[in-house]
C-alpha cells in the first residue's frame, strides 16, 4: 500500500512585486472541493478582517504555485451574491494571482465576506494511467491541505466530496473526518499565508472523462429569419487509457452503469432550434434522440462507438434558430447580435480550444464585438455564399480551456441597411433578365450563311 | 427487375399517352371545323404506307359527334389519371429511397410495430478506425471491403475491389485459411497492423466471410497449391460447415478464429445453445480457443464487423532479459520446490502458534 507522508513545505516569497498587507487576516475560511466530475470546482467563502487602522480596499487572491492542471475559471462575490471585479495580476513565481476589488472599503477592525469560485481543468490525473476494460477508473487529486492565501488564516476547514466511497487512500493530516463520500479536513488554527501542505486523494471516478479537444461554432446570420449554427467537435476520452484488448462480449455483458467507458452523453439545445442534424465524415450518425423539454430541447447523443480512455471520436451537429429571437433592432438600422460564445456540449464538459465564427449579413458596417470574457480575436475573414459578389465578414474568435462557466453571451453590434435583402433578388433578376434579353436578340439575329428556300419547311 | 423497368417506364407512357389522347380530345369534337385536321391526316396517310387508314365515311363519323362520353365522365377520368400520375411520383420517391439508394452498408429492418431498426455497424467499424488507430496503419481484409476501408476508415489496405494481381489476392486468401502462426508469419511480412472480417452470425447476415470463405481457400490454392488444399475445408462427405463436425483445418484457420473469438461464450436468447450461430443456424464447433497473435480491436455493436490488431513480436514472444538488465528487479526468490515437496508454497505463509498472542505489527 502507498502510505504518503505529508510533507509541510513553507514556501515564503520575498520577491513579491506586490506588497502584501499583513493587517488582513482571514479570519474564517470554508472551502468545498468538488471532485465528483472531470472538473475540480473548489468554493470558498472567506471571512476576512482587517486588523489595521488603513482601511483596505483591494484583497489579494493567490492560486498555489504547483498546483495541477490549469485554471479555467475564477469569480468572487461577496456576501450578497454581488459579483466583485476581479483582475488578474503578475506575481514571481505564481502561475495565477488575482486582485479582487472590494464593494466598500473594509475598515479597521471590520469584517466581510467574499466567495471565492474556481474550476480547475486537467487537475485530476488517472492513476493507474492505463486499465483494462474491466477495471475501476481511479484518480488521484493534489492539493493543498491550507487554503493558499497570502494572509493569514484562523480557522479553516476544507470539505472535499467525492462520487464514490471508494477511495483507495487519502492524506491524513489530523483532524480528519471520512463520512460516506465526504472528507473532511480541519479545522485548523492559525495558518500563516502561504502554507503549501500536500494533499493527495486517491479515490475512485467513473465519471465521464471527456475533453472536448476543439469546437468549432459556426454562426450565420440570415436576415429572412434564420440563424444557422453548426458545430464541429472533437472529443477525447482523457480518462485512464485502455489497455489491452476491446472485448464486445464483456461490454455487452457489464450492464453496470458506473463505468470508465462513455456511451452517450446529453446536449441542450436551445428550445427553438428546429432542423437539427448530427453527422460526421461518414454521413448521419444514426443513434441520437431528441426529446423537448419546456425550456429547451434536450439531444441525447450516442457516438457511434462507446468511448474508451485514450479513444476518439468527432462530430458535426447543427441547428436552426429563429432571428426574432437572438437578432434585436435597437435603432434605425443597427442590429445587436445576442448569442453564445459557446454552448452546452455536456455537462462538467471541458474544452480545449473554441472558435467560434460569427458570419455576418451582406454588407454590414461599423461592427462593435462585446464579449462576456476575455477571448482572442483572429483575423476576420471574408467569405462568398450563393450569389454573394460582395462577400460576407466573419468575424473569428478563439478561446482555450474553457468550462461550463463560459457558456456566455457575446453581443455583436453592427449597421445594416434592410435593403440589402433584396440584393440577391434583385441580382438574380438581373441575371435572368440579361439573359432574355440577349436570347430575344440572339433569335431575332439571322447568322445564317445561306439563305434557305423555304423560310417555312410546313 | 432493373433492366425491365424502362421498358415498363415506356409502355405506361405510351399507355397514358393513348389514354389522355382519348379524353382530351373533347374541344376538337366539338368544333366546327374539325374535318380539316381530317383532312390533313388523309393526305398524310397518303404519304406514309399505313395499313388501314381509310378516311372514313359520313356515317360512320356520325356517332362520333355526338360524344358517348359525357364532359362529366371526362373530367372525372381525367382527374382519376391526374391523381394517378401524382400518387406515381410519390410512389417513386419511396421507390428510390427505399430500394435503389439503400445503401448496403446500413442494414434497415423494420420490427413487428413497424418501427425502423438501423444496424450500422460497417459505419461504426470504419469510423472507429478512422479515429482510433495510427493514420498509416495497414488494414488486411478479404478484397470486397476494400473501396469501403479506404473511403470510409481512409485507411490502407492490402487488397481493394480493383486489385488485378491475383497473387495478392491469393496470398491475402492464404493468410485468412492458414492457422494463426502461418497467418503471423504473413501478415508480419505485409506489414499489417489490423485485421478486419464480417462476421454476420449474430444477426444472420449472409453475406458474411465465412460464407465467402471457400472462394478465399480457392483462390488461395490457385497460387499456393502446396499450402492450401480445398478438400482439407470439406468434410468426408464433401459438406462445408462449421460446426462440430467441420473439418479441422477450418476450425483452426485463421478467418473461423476471427469470425468467432469469444462467441462460443454468447448466448444470443434463452433458447438456443451458446455459439449459436443464426447464419449457418448450427452451434460453432470450435467454441474454446484463445487468440495468440491477435488481439481483439474492435467489435461493432451487433458483432458484424470485427477488427483485430495483429501484435507485435515483442508483446506475445517476450524474451528474456538478463537480471542484470532489468529496470525492475525482482527479489531474490528461490523455488523451495523439490523433488518432495511438488506441491506449491505460500510465501510468507502465517502460521497460528496456539496458546500465544500474535504481537501487533506497528
């Protein structure tokens, strides 16, 4: 058996760039670890008080240094649900440091309280990192048994939770509780900032393993009525790899339905979408099923072979939305574009990279892009669809390691002149009038050499 | 039926051209003036030698004129046929779909309450090699899937549906109906990595390799007549078949291996027997074998398409490595077998000593 000694590290940082205010202390800190899916989603609500006599308006929030897997998603609120700005700042040796911006200046001898939410992809790695069919998926977590802060912190207690009684083994640092899935660490008294304590849960997680390796969202925009969307997905099982042989024998017999293997999964789509398709390389994927809920429509998905560690597979899936109902008219002839940067895939998905591209109307003009986070704008491009001399912008953006937290609007704003819908009539009209009107000359012409005897033959 | 169908198509376009001939004619009766198309048609007939074409008589165009059939019956009938044609295109539509763009690789079936079953295991089977194994690997299937592997699973394969060489047919043939190290030595020196077969017996699907096996035993002894005998296929009575009665060398080939690892296991329903196999409809003969230099890929959903990887010399013949070489050593361990004791021996072995408390380890 693996017996890991916990082994207490104090990592003191004296070239920081930032100063950090020693008055604050965190004088209560509850954090729940979230290991139940792919995902780590650690909340925190910390208490802080300020012991100074300057009044204290930014608090510093630190992610520990050597921490797994990378940070996908982080927000703050403070006790009232309000969420708090929130900056990202650089520190020496921290990968993530963040600047949180109080609602009111924290005065001396006063306290507040903030959540602190974050998620974390890649975090959990599989261990042993390649099984057989028939074996369990384990994982294993590294963590922090402190609440990695550069203040410091009275009391702490850190809840982790699990999908599985099953846990192979854990880090002991006393007091410990194991309660069902639970494990409950703390509390523990008077941790000075910066504490790094080892700790390791190793447990078992059959939860789906599932990377989205690249999306690409396809948005097209028809002022007739329509928005196209489409979406190309990549997905990769990045769970404990398999190893050996696929038995179809045993997987049919196994009707277990805790197991590493992953054979469908559920989208939502929107409650409007209409025209839904689900195809690859290979033409339509036959095994899908949509079922309508009142707020929207739910598609099961099945790949059209059960994924296992290690195994791939790639999709097409698209749909079409009414405009009314994402296309809004706020003046004369400007339209707002609302819509998601990226969408369901699954629950506690992860993906990679997005690209969403957002194809504009024909003839668009002084075109504004709000987005809900932070994303990489790529060149826009230009491209021509059916009777199209003008060319339509797409707009291209670009995103790595998002969550379920990112499923956000993003709002585009552009000038449009509603006549232009009549463009492509209009264009089209022309065309075939050209071509009467030379076939009306071209008849009435005589190009023949010889005349003929007969103009009539009957 | 495909090549009666556009004589079929002509002659009910014939025949719905004399029908509507027949009934649209009512403006031409009615008019005044209709003895002038007559005439014409009776200098035509001058013209061309046609039998039987008298301009008629007075009299006889008598009857005529007066229409035996109503405008009514005409409308109706006109309708009729109208519909007709309509429900025609119909029909053809469903036609198309249904029998002429079928594909073969998606097998429909519709089950007693009419809903549609869909068994798409070719697509399941090529698209999980498109994804899942390298892009340059090489798949060994019987020629027929050829086109569909490298369409489909854009894979390489050996042998494709326009392969003229009948040598690499023949040694592919060879491969699949010699026993499984004869296939090795083969299939290393072609250099595959997968083996595909179609195996039909799970939902009794003829068109299966082992229904196709014999053509490859026969092209094979074509080019190998030393390796590969026919007759050793057959039973005494010159019967093909696959269950306990079949002849050796088939139940040990390399295709009825592949065809039906780990079937002998599977139970299809309550009623029949395990390995019952619904194509041949007998049990298998050969049920209990293990695969030594193949492994198990990939089986589809209803076990039609099964995908093998052939392994690699070092993963089924390990040699073996001086101690002094091995990243992991073993403890020293002596055998306490001897010429005594041929019984096996718990290491470390607990032992109750009675009257005595077992110390606490700590």
């Amino acid at each position: 058996m693996l017996r890991l000694l916990p082994v207490l590290v104090i990592i003191s940082y004296a070239a920081c760039a930032i100063p950090i205010n020693s008055n604050i202390v965190n004088k209560n800190v509850d954090r729940i670890i979230d290991l139940n899916s792919q995902l780590v989603k650690v909340t925190a609500s910390i208490t802080l008080e300020n012991t100074g006599k300057d009044p204290v308006s930014n608090v510093l929030i630190f992610m520990e240094p050597d921490a797994q897997g990378s940070l996908a998603f982080i927000s703050a609120q403070d006790a009232l649900k309000e969420d708090l700005k929130l900056e990202p700042i650089k520190v020496d040796g921290l990968k993530d440091a963040y600047e949180v911006k109080l609602r009111q200046p924290l005065n001396q001898g006063r306290t507040a309280g903030i959540n602190v939410e974050y998620v974390y992809t890649n975090a959990l790695q599989p261990y042993p990192n390649s099984i057989s069919q028939k074996d369990r998926q384990l994982v294993r977590y590294f963590g922090n048994h402190y609440f990695y802060s550069p203040y410091k912190t009275v009391k702490q207690t850190t809840t982790i939770m699990l999908n599985s009684r099953d846990i192979e083994n854990y880090t002991k640092l006393k007091p410990v509780s194991q309660q069902d899935t639970t494990i409950t660490y703390g509390p523990y008294n008077n941790i000075e900032g910066l504490t790094v304590d080892q700790l390791v849960v190793h447990y078992e997680n059959n939860a789906p393993f599932l990377t989205v390796t690249r999306i690409e969202r396809l948005i097209e925009i028809s002022h007739w009525g329509n928005i196209a969307v489409q979406e190309n997905t990549e997905i990769y099982h990045s769970g404990a790899k398999l190893k050996g042989p696929f038995s179809r024998y045993d997987y049919q017999r196994d009707s277990s339905s805790s197991h590493h293997s992953i054979k469908a999964y559920h989208t939502v789509l929107p409650a409007a979408a209409h025209s839904i398709y689900y195809r690859d390389s290979n033409g339509n994927i036959s095994t899908s099923q949509v079922r309508s809920r009142k707020d929207w429509i739910e598609l099961e998905l099945r790949p059209r072979f059960p994924l296992f560690g290690g195994w791939k597979s790639s999709y097409t899936l698209g749909y079409s939305v009414p405009s009314y109902q994402y296309l809004f008219k706020t003046n004369n002839n400007q339209y707002v574009l609302k819509m998601r940067l990226l969408d369901h895939v699954f629950d506690d998905m992860h993906v990679n990279e997005l690209e969403t591209s957002i194809v504009l109307p024909v003839g668009v003009k002084n075109i504004q892009l709000k987005t809900p986070y932070e994303v990489q704008r790529l060149d826009d491009e230009i491209t021509y669809k059916y009777l199209d001399n003008l060319g339509r912008i797409i707009i291209k953006l670009r995103k790595e390691n998002l969550v379920e937290q990112h499923i956000q609007d993003l709002e585009i704003t552009y000038d449009w002149q509603s006549v232009l819908l009549l463009h492509e009539p209009i264009l089209l009209s022309l065309a075939l009038y050209a071509l009467f009107v030379f076939v009306i000359i071209y008849v009435r012409l005589d190009f023949s050499i010889h005349k003929p005897e007969h103009s009539k033959t009957q | 039926m495909l090549t009666l169908t556009p004589v079929v198509c002509m002659l009910s376009g014939i025949a719905f051209s004399g029908l509507l001939d027949l009934f649209f004619k009512e403006d031409a009766i009615q008019r005044p003036e209709e003895s002038e198309p007559e005439e014409s048609s009776a200098v035509s007939s001058k013209l061309y030698d046609k039998a039987g074409r008298v301009p008629k008589m007075k009299h006889e165009q008598q009857p005529r004129e007066t229409d035996p059939i109503g405008p009514n019956v005409r409308s109706i009938i006109l309708v009729v046929i109208m519909l007709l044609l309509m429900l025609f295109a119909v029909h053809c539509t469903w036609v198309t779909s249904n029998a002429y763009s079928s594909p073969s690789v998606v097998l429909a079936s519709y089950s007693a309450d009419g809903s549609r079953q869909i068994l798409d295991d070719f697509r399941e089977a090529y698209f999980w090699l498109s994804q899942n194994t390298a892009d340059h690997a090489r798949v060994m299937s019987w020629w027929d899937y050829g086109y569909q592997i490298a369409g489909m699973a854009n894979r390489t394969t050996l042998v494709d549906n326009n392969t003229w060489n009948n040598s690499h047919i023949a040694l592919v043939g060879k491969a699949m109906s010699s026993n499984e190290s004869a296939a090795y030595e083969i299939m290393t020196a072609l250099d595959v990595d997968y083996v595909l077969v179609i195996f039909g017996g799970v939902i009794g699907y003829s068109g299966d390799d082992i229904n196709k096996f014999l053509w490859m035993v026969r092209i094979a002894e074509g080019e190998h007549p030393k390796d590969i005998r026919e007759s050793d296929y057959f039973t005494e009575n010159g019967e093909f078949r696959v269950d306990s009665q079949g002849a050796p060398t088939l139940l040990n080939c390399l295709m009825y291996k592949l065809s039906y690892y780990r079937f002998g296991e599977l139970k299809l329903d309550y009623r029949t027997a395990a390995g019952y196999d619904r194509t041949r409809n007998t049990v298998i003969g050969n049920k209990d074998f293990t695969l030594t230099y193949l492994e198990e890929a990939y089986t589809t959903e209803h076990w039609l398409v099964r995908i093998y990887r052939v392994k690699k010399p070092d993963e089924f013949n390990r040699p073996r490595i001086p101690v002094a070489n091995r990243l992991v050593k073993s403890t020293s361990f002596s055998s306490k077998k001897n010429s005594k004791r041929k019984k096996g021996s718990i290491k470390n072995k607990p032992v109750v000593i009675k009257g005595k408390r077992l110390s606490k380890q700590s």
